[in-house]
C-alpha cells in the first residue's frame, strides 16, 4: 500500500494515498471528472495528462465545476 500524503484542494486539506492518479482523487472526493477543470499547482491542467499526473504531497489543487445553461 502507498504512504498516505497530504495536499489542498480547493483551499481545503486532504489525505490520500500517495501515486494516487488525478481522475481517482477526482472521483474520491465526489467530482465527476467529466464535469470539471483541474488548475494543479497553478497551471490549467489539460485534461489529455489527468492519467499520467499521479498527486504528490504538498500539491494544491483548484477543482472548478463545469455548468450549462443560459
């Protein structure tokens, strides 16, 4: 089993397991990752690197929802 680390996101901390990938915490934490945009550590992440970005400690993470309608 992997060390668990520690990271923010949306301004909160949280706990997961270490080489955890970016669409799994995505999901462990109740988002849909088909429905949100994901700035890591500052940058806009695109979502073609979601499943190679394995979350290490200390990372910050920003999770907007995407909303439809007019």
């Amino acid at each position: 089993m992997s060390n668990p680390i520690t990271l923010q996101v949306n301004g909160e901390t949280h706990n997961c397991s270490s080489q955890t990938p970016l669409p799994d915490l995505l999901q462990q934490l109740g988002f849909n990752p088909r429905l949100v945009a994901v700035e890591y550590n500052g940058e806009i992440l695109h979502r073609q690197l979601w499943e190679q970005t394995q979350v290490q400690s200390g990372d910050r993470l920003e999770v907007v929802t995407i909303v439809g309608g007019g």
